[in-house]
C-alpha cells in the first residue's frame, strides 16, 4: 500500500483510533480529509456524516489488514512447503506474496533458496536473480548476499565472488559461511597461504562444522602434506565418530595415498554404521572398480538394488557397471529393470535411449525417446537424444537445429556442445564444430571426447602440431584412448615424425589387440616405407578380426597385383566373399578387379 497519513497505518491500538476519531482534535487536525467541523455542522448532518466516517476508516483498516493477512499466510505456506522440501509449491506460494507485496524481499530471498534446492542450471539462474532482487532491496540481508558469492563462485566468477563475500563478511565479521565462500575464493586463486588462514578462522569460530575439516584437508593435499591431510580428516571422526561422511572422506584419502588396504576398511566400517544406505554400496563399488576387483564390484551393485526394490539408482548403476564391461545384456537387463522399479521415471527411459543409441539400435532408442518428449516436449535432455538420432540416420542439419535448441534451452547441458560439434562436423562446419567442442571443454576440461574431436579437426585442417598436442593431452588422460592414439599417430607420420606415429598405432595394438585399426594403420606404415613383406600379415590379421574389413582386402590385393600375381588377388577376393557374401564392397572390388584386366563381361 501507498504511505498516507492516516492514523491507521501507523501501527496504533484500535481503542486509540476510535477514541481519535469522536475527538473535535481529529477533525480539525485532518491532513487533508474533507470533514465539516462540529460547530459548522448542520442539524441532522453531524450524525450522518461522522458515521460515514467510521464506516470508510473501518473498511480501510479491514482492507490493510486482509491485505497483510493474506500476504503472511502465503509466505507461512511457503515456509511450511519449504521445509518439506516441497519446493515448487514454496515457489508458487512466494510468488503469491509478491504479487501482493513487490518489494517483499525475504520472500525472494526464499523463493531463490527453494530454487537452489531443486537444482539445475534453469534453477539456478533463477535463485540467482532472485537473491540479487532481494539485495536490492534489503542489503542487509547476509545470507543472500553470500548465495550470490556462491553462485559466482560457481560459474568461476572469482571477483564478483569475492566481493560478495567481503561485503558479507564486513556486515557480519564472524559470519562462518561468508569466511568459507572468501576461503574458497583464495583456493581458486591459487593462493593456498590465505585459503588456509581463511578456513581456520572459520574452524575457530564453528569447530564443530565437520565439513570445514573436509575442506582444509583436501587444500593441504593440494600442498603437498598429506599427513596434514590425515589430521583434519581423523579430527573430525574424532568429533563425530559415527560420521558417514568422515569415515567416506578417511576411504577416499587413503585410496588417493595408495592406501587400498586402509581404504577398504573405512568403507566398511561406514557400512557398518549405516547397513540401508545404498550410496554407500555404491561408494565401496567404485573402489572395487578402480582397484580391477570386478566381482566383488557387482556384489555390492547388486546387493544395493536389493535395499528398494522401487529404488531404480543402483540399478542403473549396476546397468553401467556392465556396459563398461561390455556386457550389453546384462546392461541393458539393468536398465528395464531401473524402468520397471519406477515406471513413471523418465531417468531410465533416457538411459536406454543412450545405451540404444550407443549400440546402433536406432529403432529401440526411438521407442524410449518417443515416450520422454511424450511426458515433455521441451526437455532438453530429450530434445538432445533426437538430435542424436538424427545424426545417426544422417540427418545433419535436422540434428543441428534440435540440439542447438536443447542446448539453448539449458546451456550447461551435459555433452549438449560436444552432440552440437558433432552434428556442425557431420554437416562439414569445421569452424562452428571446433567453436563448440572448445565451449564443451570450457565447461569440462576433462572431457577426452570432446578434446578427442577437437584434435581431429585439426588433423583435417593440417594443423599438426595442434593435433599431436591435443591427443597427447588426452592420452595423458587416457593411455588406451584409440581415438586419440590414432589422431597422435596419423598427425605426426603427415609431419614426418616416423617413429611417434609407429609407436602410437603399436599402443593402439597393445591397449586393444581385438580391434583391427591399430594393425591396418601399422600396415599402412610399411607398405608406405616399402616393406610389404610385413605390411601383408598385419591387413591378414586386420581383416581377421573383421571380416567386412574392405580396406584391409584392398591393401592385400594391391600387393598380390604389384607383384603380378593376379591369381592370388582373385583367389584372395572370391576367399573373402565366402566368408561374407553380403558384402557389396568385396562384389566392388571383384568387378574393379575383372576390369582392370579388361574382361568386362564379367566386370
């Protein structure tokens, strides 16, 4: 409401403002308000008038107070929604507010909160403008201001971050959240000193606060003390020694230090502790996984889809358990039985589309896509698996059009830019291609796919050099990656460099002895330095491993040929054939065969 000089927006008893309003004080002293003095008044009018009175102040007051009323019953709602994390009824409840109050700034404040519980970059973008609004608003209000520092944080924003958290801090010196974002803040910049100084003062402030220690533990790995490192961690199990988290935290550092034994014993001791608790399972999974003990890795997969049925997570765990194992059946069991256990869930629907699409099962993948955009045609990780499908049946510029839409719509999609590079590639827009495999490694530097592509562009763009230095990246990550071994090895035989390309297709040999590329490439090697000698058993052994492999036959009969054995060239052909007589290619390659020796009939 306005601000008015009515006695009644100034937080006055009722009795007062009655008593006030029969007082000839009143109406003589009415700001404003057209009312005839007593003694001017005409019979019979006074009565009437000062009635009329009563009647238009009392509908005042019931309208500021309905008004006020109903503005806190939402936000109570809210509130009450909130802390049982039924968080887009809060919002709804909030907006309410707002609509009867715009400048109500504890409720977007609230309303971000509930936004940032639900998560999600949307989600976020939107707790963000909520907490700068209420800033704006109230200044004082700390919290927020130290959520914006967060969320800067978060989008590595350093200087806005730490501006936001020394403003906090100046209004609350011994805020402990503000010290922690500032701390944070320092970590990031890499000035390891302050962070430390930083974090302790927040520990002498609130040394209970287990997560403090966490922090400082890994800050002190990142210095090099890892005996540092274990104080924290077994100071806080001291503090609290039934702590799942700190027990986890002590597994982690141990596994981290070449622990495996200790490692081991931490997680089993957190399950102990907390025998129902399936991230725990699957915690002590993933160590089974990096440690290469496989089955004991599944039974703790399996035993964590036992704890709900109705719980389809560990299913879908189990389910990439086996596809990284290359058990396509057994995975994809996993998946429909994750679909099964919640059959509203659109979660595992979206894994199947993902494994489908991976296995060339383009009709199946089409089935599970259909139902996700069914539920919601806008979800951008639905939008992202058609644009995939497309690309798989070669519709470029249909797969560019929907996942830059996808990506549009949540720009931190995961894998969106690298789909959206793919998709420019495959349409034969290097540069848009190489723009969005860098945004994807902006956002993940750690993505060997995306760095992958990247280098293969280069390669095609005869940028050598930065090719060879992208794929060494991502073998330094990956020493098995084929991919990039075969990027390393082809960027540098085209800059001469005999032995680096040599030595990358042999560990392409080595990391997959299954896969024919690494034998072909080597072949291709020797028969460009002469040696066909050696180059003719490895296309053998490529085509072994591949029957349909056409290049591989190709390169064999073209040594036969430049000998003069022609027989042997097509006694090697029609032998391939039998072996795959669906094969066009090979039908090719006889009638190519046929005309180069001038009998076109049978050409």
């Amino acid at each position: 409401m306005r601000k008015s000089s009515s006695p009644f927006l100034r937080g006055r008893p009722l009795q007062d403002l009655t008593f006030t309003l029969f007082s000839d004080t009143f109406l003589n002293d009415t700001n404003g308000l057209i009312i005839v003095e007593n003694h001017s008044m005409r019979p019979g009018r006074g009565p009437l008038i000062s009635m009329l009175l009563i009647s238009y102040f009392f509908v005042l007051l019931s309208a500021c107070t309905s008004a006020e009323a109903k503005r806190e019953r939402h936000y109570q709602k809210g509130l009450d929604y909130a802390a049982h994390d039924k968080y887009s009824e809060a919002i709804v409840e909030f907006k309410n507010v707002l609509q009867l109050d715009p400048n109500h700034a504890d409720a977007q404040y609230q309303m971000g909160l509930a936004y940032l519980k639900m998560g999600g970059s949307a989600n976020m973008r939107n707790a963000f403008k909520m907490f700068s609004e209420a800033v704006e608003k109230k200044p004082n209000l700390v919290d927020a201001q130290i959520k914006l520092a967060s969320l800067y944080l978060a989008s590595n924003d350093l200087k806005n971050a730490k501006e936001k958290s020394e403003l906090a801090i100046r209004k609350e010196p011994k805020n402990v959240d503000a010290l922690l974002v500032k701390a944070r803040v320092e970590l990031r910049e890499g000035r390891l000193d302050d962070a430390a100084t930083t974090f302790q003062e927040a520990l002498h402030l609130d040394s209970e606060r287990l997560s403090t220690y966490y922090e400082l533990a890994g800050l002190y790995l990142a210095k090099k003390d890892p005996a540092a490192a274990e104080g924290f961690l077994q100071k806080a199990l001291e503090i609290d020694p039934k702590s799942i988290e700190s027990h986890i935290n002590l597994a982690r550092y141990y596994h981290y230090n070449r622990q495996p034994k200790e490692a081991e014993a931490f997680y089993q001791k957190a399950l102990a502790i907390a025998p129902k608790n399936k991230s725990l399972y699957l915690a002590l999974a993933n160590f089974y996984i990096m440690e290469k003990r496989t089955a004991e890795a599944e039974a703790q997969l399996v035993e964590a889809s036992r704890l709900d049925p109705k719980d389809p997570e560990p299913l879908i765990s189990l389910g990439d358990f086996y596809a990284g194992l290359r058990k396509m059946p057994e995975a994809e069991k996993a998946y429909l039985q994750a679909k099964e256990a919640k059959p509203e869930g659109m979660f595992s629907r979206k894994k199947l589309a993902d494994f489908y699409l991976n296995q060339g099962k383009k009709s199946e993948a089409t089935g599970m896509i259909e139902e996700v955009l069914a539920k919601n045609a806008g979800d951008p990780e639905g939008l992202l698996l058609k644009g995939r499908l497309l690309l798989a049946e070669n519709k470029s510029p249909e797969a560019v059009a929907l996942i830059r839409k996808a990506v549009q719509s949540e720009p931190t999609l995961r894998s969106g830019h690298y789909f959206l590079g793919l998709a420019h590639f495959s349409d034969h827009d290097l540069q848009q291609a190489k723009s969005e495999f860098s945004e994807a490694l902006n956002q993940n530097p750690k993505d060997t796919r995306a760095r992958t592509a990247l280098a293969e562009i280069h390669l095609q763009s005869r940028s050598f050099d930065l090719a060879i230095a992208e794929s060494e990246r991502v073998i330094g990550a990956d020493p098995s990656n084929i991919k990039a071994l075969m990027v390393l090895g082809d960027a540098a035989l085209s800059k001469g460099e005999i032995k680096k390309g040599e030595g990358a297709y042999q560990q392409i040999v080595k990391s997959a002895p299954g896969e024919p590329i690494g034998y072909y490439r080597l072949g291709l090697l020797r028969r460009g330095q002469r040696r066909e000698q050696e180059a003719l058993p490895l296309f053998e052994k490529a085509l072994s491993l591949n029957v349909n492999h056409a290049d591989a036959l190709a390169q064999i009969v073209a040594i036969d040929l430049s000998k003069g054995d022609s027989e042997k060239a097509l006694k090697r052909i029609t032998t391939q054939i039998e072996s795959s007589p669906q094969n066009p290619v090979f039908y090719n390659l006889l009638a190519k065969f046929y005309a180069a020796k001038k009998d076109h009939k049978k050409a």
